[in-house]
C-alpha cells in the first residue's frame, strides 16, 4: 500500500482545468453552471455601472451645495 502512495506522490498533479475536465460532470451541468455565472457576471456589471452613475451624480450634488455654501459666505 505505501508503494503505491509513493508512486502516486511522484506523479505528476493534475492541474484545476484538467481536474475539471476529467471529472464524472455531465456536460449538460458544466454548461448549465456556464450560464449562471454570465447571467450573475452581467447583473453585477449592471449594478456596478448604476453605482458609478449614482457616485457621479452625488459628487456633483456635493460639489454644487459646496460651491452653494461658500458663495453665501457659510464656510
């Protein structure tokens, strides 16, 4: 048993893509996965880009109440 162990430690590792490439998975599942991770890749994309539009609108909200401030003398 321990031989076997030793050569089996020698061999070479399979790396991750091979180790999912050999795997029991149909390939129906693998494609099924596929599809759920572009469709929750292109809804954080889409938050994301909502986040940036509403980061620059209240930078300049910011910005003009600043400049709103400092005309009336406040600061």
């Amino acid at each position: 048993m321990t031989d076997e162990l030793y050569e089996a430690t020698k061999r070479e590792v399979m790396s991750e893509h091979e180790e999912y490439k050999n795997a029991d998975v149909p390939k129906e599942v693998w494609i099924q996965r596929n599809e759920y991770l572009h469709k929750h890749i292109d809804k954080l994309n889409e938050e994301l880009n909502e986040l940036r539009i509403d980061n620059k609108r209240l930078s300049q909200q910011v910005e003009d109440q600043l400049k709103q401030f400092r005309n009336s003398g406040s600061i």
